[in-house]
C-alpha cells in the first residue's frame, strides 16, 4: 500500500532521474556507497519513520511536554523512537567516518530525514536540531570539543540546540546582552537568558549540548561583539564522563499551537540554582575565535533555514497524500452532467474543483521537494567538486537560494495543507483526521529560524545584490540554461521556456529599478512580494527541470509530472506578473503608513 508519508517514486525519481546522485560515488568521500546503499538507507528511513515515528503523532500531540519544577515529561513512545533512529546510525549520516558518520551524500541524507519530518515532525526536531548543532562544531569547534561533545551526539547520547533569541531581543540578534565572564581557566560563566529554544530540557539524553550566543565584556556592541559558547546541562570529566549539573535552568515551557512533541524552553543561565565547581554561573567554552559567533552560527542557522524548508515540504507532502487517499475513497455526488439522481456517487477526485485543489498542491509539493533536494545537491557541489571554481559557483547559488528554501516551501506547502483540509471538508477540521495536525505542525515553519519577512529582506536586501549582483546573475544563468535546453526539447517544455525567461528577466529588471530608488526603506518595503516572485519562478524552472527529466515516459509517474508542471506553470507562474508589476512602482503604501490611521 502506497505511504501517505511521502512518494518513493518520485523520491527516486528526483535523486537519479534528475540529480542523478549515483555519480557522486565516484568521488573519493563517497566511494563506499552506490546506488543499493542510498536505497539500503532510504528503506531504513522509511521503516523508521513508519513504525517508530508515525504512530506517536497524535500521542505527542495531545500530550504535551509537562514540567513538575523538577523535569520536563514527555511520552514513552518518544524516547523509544530517538533511540531507535540513533541505532540506525543516521544522526551522523553526513558526517565522516572518523567521528562515526556514513559519509552519505547531504542529498541523500536529505531524502532520509524528509520520511522523518512527514511521519512525525515534532519528534524528528530532536535530531534536526542535534545534527545541525554538530555539524556547526565540526566546522569550527577545537578537536577536543569535537571529541567531547560531537562524537555522543552522532551516538545518540547526547542532543543539541541553538540558543539565539532573547526576550527582549527576538530575531534582533544586535541586542542580544546574555554575558559571559572569561575565568582564569580559559572557561566563561555565562548570565542571562534564552527563549523559544527547542529541546532545550528534556530526559531524552544524558545531556543537552547548548549552542549559546553572548558578548563578552568589552566587546564591540551590535552583532560585531557576539561570541558563540558551548554550555552543556551536564559537564563532562576528561574520561568522557557525566559530571555536576551545570548552571542552565528551565524557567518555563512554551506551548504552541503545532510542533507541540518538541519542548521548547525559556532557560536561565547562571541564575545560581546550580553551582558547579561551588559559585553560580553557567560554565561556557568558547567557539573558535571571540566575537566571531553569529558568522559560526550561521553555520547552523542556514543548514537550519534549509532544513525548515525540508520539514515544511514533507508536511505539506504528507497532507496532500493524504487528502488525494481520501479523494480517492469519499463517494459523494455525480457528475454535473449526470441527470439520473438515483444513480451511483463518485469518487470525488471525480470532480473538477477537487482535481483543481489536489493539482495546486501537488504542484507545491512536488516542486518543493525538487527545491530542497537541489539545495542539498548543491551543497554536496560545495563540499566535494573536484574544481574549485565548481565549489565556489555551488556555494554562492545556494546562498542566494537558502532564503528561499526555507520560506516558500514554509508558505506555499502550508497552503497544500489548507488545501487538503478542504479537500476533506467537515471531517478535515476535525482531530480525528491527520490534516488538522499537520497543518498546525506546518504554521511554525514560516516562523521559526528567521520569519517570511527576515528571509525576504534577506533575499532582496543582500544576496540578490552580494558581490555586485554575482548571485543574483548566477541564478539568472543557471536557468537560462535550463530554458536553452527546454526551448530545443518537444512538447510542454518548449511551450514554457519562453514564460519561464521572460520572468527571469523581470526579476533582474525590477531588482535594479528597487536599488535605483534610493531609499532602502522603500527598497525593502516589499521584499516579501519580491521572495514570492522570486520564489515562484524558481520553483518554475524546476518544474521545467522536472518536465526535461521526464522525457518522453508515458508511466503514470511522468504523466503525473507534465500534468503539476502544466499547472504550476499556467497557474502560478502568471501571479508574478502583478507582484513584479508592484514591485516596479515602487510603492510607498506601507511606508507611509502610520500607526495612529491603523
């Protein structure tokens, strides 16, 4: 029986179809996998995801994380399945075999952790959050915290966060005061405090690895004086061993409307409840070099933002499946030809306007999924090219993609969502069906590691103009060729080229007219039309992408993709002939409004 998690089949067909990830192994880093082990790993991605993560959903859903003012509870089922998934090796799927890692193409690791995220998204951010916080210290961390801290967390026995925010600072990472005092032994102690941090106390490990950002005393103010620290909830003795609890304490559990299986935290930091080595004072070790923390967090916080855009597709994927399984079984009505009222209902995937919701979602989630995928190929590109000059085109295509992963999967699989709830009518509103919760899951993600509004600004007030304009010019580029292949190819794909260069083009245009302003408030009034814009065409060019991959198969796999890339591209493509048009205008509706006329 097909999965209502995600597509196999179209999971195989992106990875080697299109991205063709088997010619990674012939690369020295992947030299030990081939096609059976990438397929080894994702049937155990499956299995895992099916049978440990899936069936505590709802379980975890309605049973909240709860704190006694001593330790935070949460379902049996969710321990069971993280320990499961540490046994599977995959917390180091990407890492090197010499801190216990697979050595697994980040594209394949991807398609991995997606299963993950659709079966069961609030337990799947333990993980999420575990590798990232590892993948940071390995690129910067000192040998002996990689030794320390790295090698527990790809076993399992130890879990990771990010701690940015503050309550009075939010996003502003600038006004970020939590402190750290330099001791004599070449620790700091900590102060201050940290909120909306996930997994941030929990008994799910033997310890709990913060990432903390602070300013050391003296430093420069802004971000340009912000330091990255590790402060453990356990130290650990030389021998690798748990030692005194370390001054790090929950102050208080947030409870969200989705995502609720993850415990997200407000944490105090040497408050003095705890007193190791006898004083108050959360014992930090500071990250490579001081005043130099948010360029390393951001190590983190871009894998992150892919990563939500990853998360973000899978539930979507999820609801839509399921919304297509229920189309496909709900008898309701006839055709609006039919004349006879006695006879039989049809299906109502039978009925044009729901055909219409089922196309607009798998458009979303199909093009999605072929946007972090590609993101993920890109940074196996980055990592691994054997010219440098291909590593550095991989790294700056990602960068100007990475906002753009993260927030349109956040916001257009969200509407796949809607979508499938509509699909399910009154029994979708309902609990009893698995569209309300994965649509409640979904909402975060347009939230979390950066809103739809920082990513916009992101997008339009630096990558499109980073290095005189490069990323933006490289974008343009890789498409046009692209649309140079479509143009020479028969059938949909040469019918959309045209449309697809024609919106490049725009964008190019309209992103100088919005520089030419002279006005950065009015530049970035509406960046978030300009993400949308810029979002929808690129998730069009995949389209095109997919459509040339296809070929000429006739399987109901490749019907099924001229069929989404006909609708996204008539569809959606045109709605970004107003927002461009907007966008050129230059208006100042937003700006020049003020709080007393709301």
């Amino acid at each position: 029986m097909p999965s209502l998690l995600l597509s196999r089949p179209d999971l195989d067909f992106l990875l080697h179809d299109w991205l063709q990830v088997e010619k990674l192994t012939a690369r020295p880093r992947f030299a030990a996998h081939d096609r059976d082990t990438f397929a080894a790993v994702l049937d155990l991605a499956h299995d895992v995801a099916t049978e440990h993560f899936a069936p505590h959903r709802k379980i975890s859903d309605s049973r909240e994380p709860e704190f006694d003012g001593e330790r935070v509870h949460l379902p049996d089922e969710v321990g069971a399945a993280l320990r499961v998934l540490a046994d599977t090796g995959m917390i180091g799927a990407t890492m090197d075999d010499a801190v216990g890692g697979m050595q697994l193409p980040h594209t394949v690791a991807q398609a991995c952790f997606l299963w993950l995220h659709a079966a069961n998204v609030g337990t799947a951010a333990y993980p999420f959050l575990s590798v990232a916080n590892a993948n940071l210290l390995l690129a910067h961390g000192s040998p002996e915290q990689i030794d320390t801290w790295v090698q527990p967390i790809v076993e399992g026995r130890f879990m990771g966060t990010m701690c940015l925010s503050e309550p009075q600072a939010g996003s502003s990472l600038s006004d970020v005061t939590t402190r750290a005092e330099p001791q004599p032994d070449g620790t700091y102690r900590l102060t201050g405090t940290k909120m909306w941090i996930s997994g941030g106390d929990h008994e799910l490990s033997e310890n709990i690895v913060h990432l903390v950002l602070a300013r050391v005393p003296g430093s420069p103010p802004g971000v340009k004086g912000i330091s990255l620290f590790v402060v453990p909830r356990f130290l650990v003795a030389p021998d690798g061993s748990i030692g005194e609890r370390n001054d790090v304490v929950l102050a208080g559990l947030n409870h969200k409307m989705g995502y609720r299986g993850t415990v997200n935290t407000l944490l105090n930091f040497g408050e003095g409840r705890h007193t190791p080595g006898g004083r108050a004072g959360a014992v930090g070790y500071l990250v490579g070099e001081q005043n130099r923390g948010l360029a390393q967090m951001f190590h983190m916080m871009n894998e992150a933002r892919v990563g939500v855009g990853a998360g973000a597709t899978a539930l979507g994927y999820a609801g839509y499946l399921h919304a297509l399984d229920y189309a496909r079984s709900r008898p309701q009505g006839r055709p609006v030809a039919a004349k006879d009222p006695a006879a039989p209902q049809v299906p109502i995937i039978a009925h044009a306007d729901v055909k219409r919701m089922l196309l607009a979602s798998k458009s979303y989630v199909e093009g999605a999924l072929a946007l972090v995928l590609y993101c993920a190929r890109l940074l196996d590109e980055e990592q691994t090219a054997d010219d440098p000059a291909d590593r550095e085109r991989a790294h700056l295509l990602l960068e100007m993609l990475t906002p753009v992963a993260k927030s349109w999967p956040a916001q257009w699989c969200l509407a796949a969502n809607d979508l499938a709830i509509q699909v399910h009518g009154g029994y979708g509103y309902t609990r009893e069906y698995d569209v309300e919760q994965l649509y409640r899951d979904n909402r975060l993600n347009a939230i979390h590691e950066g809103t739809h509004g920082i990513q916009a600004i992101d997008l339009l007030g630096r990558k499109a103009v980073m290095q005189g304009g490069a990323g933006l010019a490289l974008l343009a580029e890789t498409i046009a060729a692209t649309t140079g292949r479509a143009a020479r190819a028969d059938g949909l794909a040469a019918e959309f080229a045209g449309a697809v260069d024609a919106a490049v083009a725009r964008i190019v245009a309209v992103t100088a007219t919005l520089w030419a302003v002279g006005d950065l408030e009015v530049t970035l009034a509406n960046a978030s039309v300009y993400l949308e814009a810029v979002g929808h065409v690129v998730v069009g060019w995949l389209w095109l992408e997919q459509l040339l991959a296809v070929g000429d198969r006739t399987d109901d796999l490749a019907q099924g993709k001229r069929a989404a890339a006909r609708f996204f591209l008539r569809h959606e493509l045109p709605r970004t002939g107003p927002w461009l048009d907007l966008l050129a205008s230059a208006d100042r509706t937003t700006v020049e409004m003020r709080d007393a006329w709301f």
